[in-house]
C-alpha cells in the first residue's frame, strides 16, 4: 500500500493545487498531513473562508482513490474544528486530534498540540508534561487566542491558560493505551521531537518537544510524521528522516516553493521504498 504524507501546507493555497497534482502522479491509498492545513497569506483571521476550497480538494483527492487523515497545526484557526469534525462524519477525511483511527489495518493517532513559542496565537500550545510547563522567553507579541466572533483576544495569565490544558505527554499516552499494535501504529504529530535534526530553525535554535521525544523512545510506534519546524532540512544538510530506536521519524513540512512530501508503501507492518520528493532517498540518520 502506498502512502503519501507531508505537513504544513498552509503556505499557499498553490500548495493544496500541486498537492492534488502529486496524488495524480503517485497515486497513494492514503494522504496523511500533519498540520497546518490552512493558507495564512491573508491572515489567520481569514482562514474561516477557506473551508469550501478545502472540501474542494479533499474531494478531488477522494475521487482520484486516497483516502485522506490528517489533524490540524498551530497556524490554524480553531473555529473550523467543528467543519473538520462535519466533514469527518461525512467521509470527506478522517480527522484525528487526540484520537486513534483505524485504516486499512493501520492504527493512526493524531496529536496538533505544540510547545509554546514566540509566536501570538496559543490555542495549540500545550504544556510538555503535566507540571513540565515551558514559556518561551522571546514572545513576539501579546499571547492570543481567537474568541468565537474570530477575532483576535488577549490571553490575561499564559501560565495558568497553559496549566489548564491537556499535556503532551497525557494526549499521546492516552492514544497509545487505545492501539491494538504499536508496531502497527502510525503517528501525525505535528511537533518534531526534540533532540534530532527535524526540529533546526533558521535561527540555529533547536526547539523540538522533549514529551514527543520520550514518547516515541518508550513506546516505539512504527512512524511518525511532523512538520511545524518545516525549514529544519534546509539547515541540517538535508536531514528529514532518523530514527529513535525502531521508530521512523519524518520531517514532512514544506522547505521550497515546491511540494514537499514523502512517499513509502506499507508491506505488513513495514515501510519501504521511503523517498522525499525533493532530497530522494535517506541519507545521513541519527539513532
């Protein structure tokens, strides 16, 4: 079974068109995208408007024969959670947050939460571990959130908005104890693991999760997929594959103008045949 995945594909609503042209041409059984769906060139505010072109394209992938998974990023807005679970009922895709999800023999488990960054809007932020709560030091503008008017609200204490949510660590060990075989499970989280070489900003800064980290140390699922610090290949030298144990990680975010995504087929609890679109085969890995 062949499978397609990336993330981050709200660069551009050009990136959902070249997308459509990649199922044409690879022809995959499954389409997984790790978050960020969204095009945010006109704002994230205007994000809600593109719900009818979104249900355009995953119509046009379903019709070319791939099934659709997929979760949200911290660059979307929240209030299309209730068109993405609509949209779910429908059969238009399966979508994932906090949730475990057979296909095709496949556990799939999704987990849009990220660490805090410099960045405004905080609806995905979530703490590393319950009492394990990191605030970036360099916030860019007063912390947000998107109220149900869309539009823009101050969050008045970040650490005890943080305190309240669900942790990293409690998200995907809750997932975890619904999979039938880890071996047989398949992970879109959107925050890479801290440590390796998916999570390299343009800054030289490293700020991958440490709870995804543990995670997949422990509990050894057949792959991930992440995406959010999508320029991490440009200034690694290239690197969008490791592995953590027996776990295969992939950096699926976009890093050109181009479409960047990977492709493998599964073969009974396998990967093989793993490619990049733009850098090819796996080179250099850590372990």
């Amino acid at each position: 079974m062949k499978v397609l995945a990336l993330a981050d594909v709200h660069q551009s609503e050009q990136h959902w068109d070249m997308l459509n042209r990649a199922v044409q041409e690879e022809s995959p059984a499954l389409v997984l995208i790790a978050g960020d769906l969204l095009p945010k060139y006109e704002g994230i505010l205007a994000q809600v408007s593109f719900v009818p072109r979104l249900r355009e394209y995953a119509s046009s992938i379903r019709a070319k024969g791939a099934e659709l998974i997929l979760t949200l990023g911290n660059d979307d807005n929240q209030l299309v959670i209730p068109e993405m679970e609509k949209g779910d009922r429908e059969g238009l895709w399966h979508y994932i947050p906090d949730q475990v999800r057979e296909v095709k023999k496949y556990d799939f488990c999704g987990c849009p939460w990220v660490r805090d960054y410099p960045f405004a809007y905080k609806y995905w932020v979530a703490p590393d571990s319950p009492g394990e709560l990191f605030i970036d030091p360099v916030q860019l503008g007063p912390p947000a959130i998107i109220n149900a008017d869309n539009e823009i609200e101050q969050i008045a204490d970040l650490k005890a908005y943080l305190e309240d949510k669900l942790s990293v660590t409690d998200s995907l060990d809750s997932m975890a104890e619904q999979v039938s075989d880890l071996k047989r499970s398949i992970w879109l989280i959107h925050d890479p693991p801290g440590g390796f070489e998916l999570d390299l900003c343009a800054t030289g800064n490293r700020v991958g999760s440490p709870a995804v980290y543990r995670f997949l140390k422990e509990k050894q699922p057949l792959l991930s997929i992440h995406g959010h610090i999508h320029e991490a290949p440009t200034y690694n030298g290239g690197i969008w594959t490791v592995k953590i144990g027996k776990t295969r990680c992939i950096q699926a975010g976009q890093v050109e103008n181009d479409l960047s995504y990977v492709t493998f087929d599964l073969l009974e609890g396998e990967i093989d045949n793993l490619k990049h679109s733009l850098y090819g085969y796996p080179g250099g890995e850590a372990s």
